[in-house]
C-alpha cells in the first residue's frame, strides 16, 4: 500500500508498505477520507520522532475482521479514535480521560495517510463508530475535531446566555464559533489576523469578526454592552493572542486555553490587574473521551454543525505534501481532506 511518510517541514514522501496484518480483536480499515490537521504541520511536536506517517481524523470501511469481533463486519463504514483511555486508572475515574497514561500511549497503524491502518484491539473495544447512512466519509473527518471542541466548551462551562469570543478562526476556531452558537451563547465574536477566516467565521455564525490587530478587548466591550467576554476560547497561541485573551475576560469568565503556543511561548500572569479579586478561571482542554465523540457525530448526522462549507480542498493521497503547506500556510484554505 501507499503512505505519506512525515519527515519534517515540506518533506513528506510517498513510499510503499506492506497492507498491515491485523490479530485478534483487530480491524483493518481502508482510509476513504483523512482530514490534515493543524497540530499535523506543528514541526516543532515532531522533532526527534519522524519518520512518521500521521493523520488521525479518519474515516474509511472495514476491509477485515480479527478473531472475535463480533461487533463490527467486512464493509461496515466507520470512523475511529486514534487515542483511547483505561477507563479504570484515577484520571479516568475522576473524568480526566484525555491525560489517562493509555491514551497517550495508544495509536492506530501507521496512521490515517495511508490506504489502510490497522486498528489495535484496545481502540476497537472502545474508539470505533459505526457511521450513519446519512454521513459522508467527508464529513466523518470532523467527528474528532469538534469532539475535542465539545469537550473544551464542556470544560470551560459553556451555558446559555453566555458570551463568547474566539481568538483563532481556523478550524478549531471555526467550529467553536459554531458550537458555542448552537449551545446557547448571547454573542460570538471572531478574531483572527487573515480576512479571508474572518469572512469564513461570519458565514459560519459568528455574530462579529474583528482583526487581532484591533483593539480586541475594547471593540468586544462595545458589542456586549459594556462587559468583556464570559468565555474567551484559545485557538491560537501567539504571546499577542494569549494577552489579548486576559484583558478580554470579564470577572467571573474563564479562558481556555484549547490549542498550544507556540513553542517555549511564556507570558507574565497580570495577577493583581486582572485576576485578583475576579475569579477567572484558566483552564486547558485535549483530545475527547467517548461520549463526546459520540455526541460530535451527532451533532454532524443532525446537520446542526456545518462543516461540509468548511472544506475547500480534497487532494489525493499523492498530494499530501501539497495540502500540509496549504494547511501551514494558513492562507485561503480551511479544512484540507485527503482522499487514498
């Protein structure tokens, strides 16, 4: 079979392997679509580890059984967690599934680049989907995405009534600005420094876009009538961002902090400013556990998350390299789906 070998920036190979061989429990599945994600052009993550072939926003059709699956069948169509927890250390039993030390150890082989990977049986156990006739493999491809973005919002204690500013309108940024409208927010604002994601992040319902190089937490002030933002939602992760989003944060908010900074990026903590005597809160968010995959799905099957607008480029397997810059280069592209 073909993969798309990482082995750093602008160096993604198109090599040969063998179709992976599966054992009991497992399953092999056929990659239809694969998503590029941003934390995938994140050289920095990489370092020390390449080769890789990466990819773990999947979907595909199972090509083959292992020894007692009884679940699933040859040509059921499905999508996949590519990290899975214990379910039974402490962080799982305290609702900590995401930083369980099996989530972090865990993988699909050798990743969704590829024509086909091998499922271990731990994720077939409890990270496999079967999807709806109505979902697309296309769509498929943001079930992890936006199940990592309901997570973050459950966390962050997105209600009702709250407002709401995203800093970052990528697709991260984007489907947060959906999924806090959906869940109830009175305002969401967008910001980013690319007018093309801003005029993408009104398409999709924010009620505002602002460039980051405005005065983000005077202009959001004038659109909420006088009040900063209750949650101010991290997408990006330059110094400039993460200051804009302590001064946007009203008393009583919280910022979450959903994707890293840039590497080594620290900030001083504007302690008696802007947190002493205002309970905010900061929190982070990763990945998703089960019940919130499960939950993004349907938000998708219900069409209540529009992400097939937010595709704008399919590339087959033997372009990879082209949509990793196109993803790097954070310029007129959203969501980039490679298709074996």
């Amino acid at each position: 079979m073909k993969v798309a070998r990482y082995y750093g920036s602008n160096d993604i190979r198109i090599e040969g392997m063998p179709v992976p061989d599966i054992g009991p429990g497992e399953l092999l599945v056929r990659i239809k679509a694969s998503g590029i994600c941003g934390s995938d052009v994140m050289h920095w993550y990489r370092a020390g580890r390449t080769p890789l072939v990466l990819g773990h926003e999947i979907a595909g059709v199972i090509e083959a059984v292992g020894e007692g699956v009884t679940r699933y069948k040859t040509g059921d169509r499905v999508s996949a967690a590519h990290h899975v927890p214990c379910n039974t250390c402490h962080y799982c039993l305290n609702g900590h599934h995401t930083v369980c030390e099996t989530l972090r150890r865990t993988n699909f082989f050798p990743g969704g680049f590829s024509e086909y990977i091998r499922l271990p049986e731990i994720n077939v156990d409890r990270g496999v989907f079967l999807l709806p006739d109505e979902l697309s493999f296309e769509e498929a491809t943001f079930i992890e995405p936006l199940a990592c973005v309901y997570r973050g919002q459950r966390i962050a204690g997105m209600r009702t009534g709250l407002s709401v500013l995203v800093i970052g309108s990528g697709i991260s940024g984007l489907l947060h600005i959906q999924l806090a409208g959906l869940l109830g927010a009175s305002l969401v604002v967008a910001s980013d420094i690319s007018n093309y994601r801003l005029e993408a992040a009104k398409r999709l319902g924010a009620d505002e876009a602002v460039n980051a190089a405005e005065d983000l937490p005077a202009l959001f002030r004038e659109m909420n009538k006088g009040r900063a933002a209750d949650i101010v939602i991290l997408t990006a992760g330059s110094e400039k961002a993460i200051e804009q989003a302590f001064r946007s944060t009203d008393r009583g908010g919280t910022v979450l902090f959903f994707a890293p900074a840039q590497k080594d990026v620290t900030v001083p903590l504007p302690v008696n400013d802007l947190f002493w005597r205002n309970e905010i809160t900061l929190t982070s968010s990763y990945a998703a556990n089960y019940s919130e995959y499960a939950a993004a799905m349907e938000f998708i099957r219900q069409k209540r998350v529009n992400v097939l607008d937010m595709i704008t480029h399919r590339l087959p397997l033997s372009e990879t390299g082209h949509g990793f810059k196109l993803v790097e280069a954070a310029q007129e592209s959203l969501k980039v789906i490679i298709e074996p």
